[in-house]
C-alpha cells in the first residue's frame, strides 16, 4: 500500500461538560483529524495531543509541525507491505509519540478498509463488545460527585474513576464509598504527590480500590516502585509508559502492577499491541484509557480494546459524555450492561459527518497532491 496524500485539520468543539483534572479544566476539545488517501480509499487518525503540554510534552501545535515537516515526507509515496512498519519508519524521530500515532493509526484504518475488514480483526482482537467504564473529573463539590456517580452507574458504566488532586482524594474517596458502598472504584491523580506524600496516599488503602492511577512524576519510575512496595492498592501508570522499554523497566521494577494503554502515549496501534503483549507475558492486566476523544478516536479506541489481554473495564464510554453532537452517527452508545458494540463496518466502522468536521475546522492543510 501507499499513502499518497495526507490531509490535516485543527478541530474545535466544545465539550458537554468542563473536565477537571489535576492540572487543570477544560472546557473545548482541540485536536487533529489526519487523513490518509490511497487508492480510492480514506483512513483517519485522531491525535491525542492537547493544546497545553500538561498531560504530555507534546501540543497541537508541536504535532502539526512534527507531522507537516518531518512525519509526511518519511511517509508519502513510499510502498509499505503493512501499517506496523510506520512507527518503525519513523524512528529517526526521537518522541512526538502523539504525532507518529496519528499517522500510523489513519495508516491502520485504511489498511483494513482497502481490505474490506473490521479494524478489531487486523488489529488481532477477540471479542465483539468491550467493557466501559467513565473517569469523573474533579468536581466544584461532594454532592455534585455523588450525583455524578450515581448517573454513571444508573447508566451501566462497569467501574468508576475518579480524579484525585491533594485537598479532594480521601474525602472525594470516603463520599462515594459511604453512599455507593463495594462499586468497582479507582482514582487517578495525574502525577499530583510526591514521594514525600506516601503516608497520605497509603490511607487509600483502607477503600479497596481497584487501582491508583499514575499517582507520581511521569518520568519517575524509582518513585513509583518504592511506592508500590508501601501500598496494598495496585499502582497503574499511564503518563509514565511512553515507550516499551519503559513498560519493562517499569514492570521488573515492580513499579506497577496494571498499566493503562493509550495508542497516541506509545506511538500508535503496533506499539500499542506490542506493549499489550509485553503485559500478558508478565501477567499485568491491561485497560484502554481514554483522551476525550471524538467518536472518531474513541472508536479506534474500542477496537483496540477487542485484545485479548484489556480484561479490565476502560476509559471508553459514549459520545454522548462528551460531544452533542460528536462527529460520527450513529454516536458510541453504552448498553445497560456497561458494554460497547465494536463497529462491525470496515476499518473503524462509524460513518464520518463531513459538515460536522467542516464546521468544526479552525485550520486545514494537505500534505502531497491537493
Ligand atoms: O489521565 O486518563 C487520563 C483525560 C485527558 C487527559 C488524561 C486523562 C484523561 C481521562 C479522561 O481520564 C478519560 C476519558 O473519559 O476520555
Ligand atoms: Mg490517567
């Protein structure tokens, strides 16, 4: 196959409801849709990055350049036998993970639909509905916490997170556990203690929750292991696996013992896959994380989340969460189970509202023929 044209657009939309995390809230989504042509057909790749370097180092803006000036021209023209050589493609450029990510999985998405296949099916899954859960966001009180539970589980969703910041972690903890009792519960404090804090943090142990989330510096994987050792609550490090190598220092250090995936923090779908299968091998259960994404990326997300070892409810709830409208119709929807259909279409298998894209497009530019 060959990419023979990429086209990029900044979108804007505005967020249902403002998300609170521990370093800040938002109220509108901006991202890139990339689009990848080749031979009739289109594939697309919604990359993760925000427009602060908050979660990540990377931004829109650092993507769109990294993808315009050194991502494109590796990729255009040139004949590739499958979608995991892009990432491999691409190695003489160090990071920009959210950037390749957004290439490489609009490469994946039109690899299957110029194969006529779901895209779970080239990605190896092994099942048609995945479990969802929701992550709620830091809120303005206890009570508008508690509400926020309760609609959550009245919807089905199969586990609960809740976002942690020092001064609304044991309290926010305690609230829902005294009003919801043993519901599948975790928090993720987004790199918000330090070492310092492991007293404070070993008081969760007494919740039983699921799983901490990413609780110290993303890059501080020593922390996190002497961390563990102090806790009975399972670490889980999302900002801190940016690459597999990582993952394996992480894991024989015993800095964790589940990890969250998100394609756009590795580098895409192949690494995605490979650091899945890394998991399984250490008996580290794995679960999708999520980014806010458009029905775009949040379907690429349930695919991926077909694979064997995403035994734990993920980050992927329904559109309706985030976006009225979102960009796809019909929109994600949550069975009252907490199930996800996975699209059963060819390649990421929503349909696409171009209006809505067009109305949503701050700023457009094609890479290769116009
Ligand atoms: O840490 O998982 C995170 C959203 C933006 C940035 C980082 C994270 C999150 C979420 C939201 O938790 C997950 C979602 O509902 O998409
Ligand atoms: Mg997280």
């Amino acid at each position: 196959m060959k990419i023979e044209r990429l086209e990029l657009r900044l979108l804007e939309l505005p967020l249902v409801h403002f998300f609170e995390t521990s370093f800040g809230r938002v109220d509108d989504k901006h991202f890139i849709l990339v689009r990848a042509d080749g031979d009739g057909e289109s594939g697309f790749g919604e990359c993760v990055a925000d427009s602060d370097p908050y979660y990540s180092a990377e931004t829109n803006e650092t993507a769109w350049h990294i993808i315009t000036e050194f991502i494109a021209p590796r990729v255009l023209g040139v004949e590739i036998a499958h979608p995991r050589e892009v990432f491999a493609s691409l190695k003489a450029i160090r990071g920009h993970n959210m950037a390749k990510a957004a290439v490489e999985m609009a490469v994946w998405d039109l690899y299957a639909r110029q194969r006529g296949e779901p895209l779970w099916r080239v990605l190896g899954g092994v099942r048609d509905r995945i479990a969802s859960g929701v992550s709620i966001g830091i809120q303005t009180s206890l009570g508008e916490l508690a509400a926020k539970v309760e609609r959550e589980l009245a919807a089905g969703y199969r586990r609960i997170k809740i976002k942690v910041k020092p001064g609304w972690d044991l309290n926010a903890v305690r609230t829902v556990r005294e009003r919801f009792g043993s519901i599948p519960l975790m928090v993720d404090a987004n790199a918000a203690y330090t070492a310092a804090e492991a007293e404070h943090l070993a008081a969760l142990d007494e919740y039983d929750l699921m799983m901490i989330e990413q609780p110290l510096d993303y890059d501080d994987i020593a922390e996190h292991a002497r961390l563990q050792r102090r806790l009975k609550t399972p670490i889980c490090l999302d900002e801190s696996i940016k690459s597999i190598g990582l993952a394996r220092e992480a894991i024989a250090a015993g800095a964790c013992r589940i990890i969250n995936i998100k394609p756009g923090r590795v580098g895409g779908f192949a690494e995605s896959i490979r650091l899945h299968d890394l998991c399984a091998a250490h008996q580290i259960p794995v679960w999708h994380g999520g980014m806010l994404e458009s029905g775009i990326g949040r379907a690429a997300n349930i695919h991926l989340s077909t694979l064997s070892n995403f035994t734990l409810p993920g980050d992927v709830a329904a559109s309706k969460r985030y976006f009225d409208p979102d960009l796809i119709e019909p929109p994600i929807e949550v069975a009252s189970d907490g199930t996800i259909a996975v699209p059963a279409a060819t390649g990421i298998g929503v349909a696409i509202c171009d209006d809505r894209i067009a109305r949503a497009t701050i700023r457009h530019h094609v890479c290769g023929p116009d």
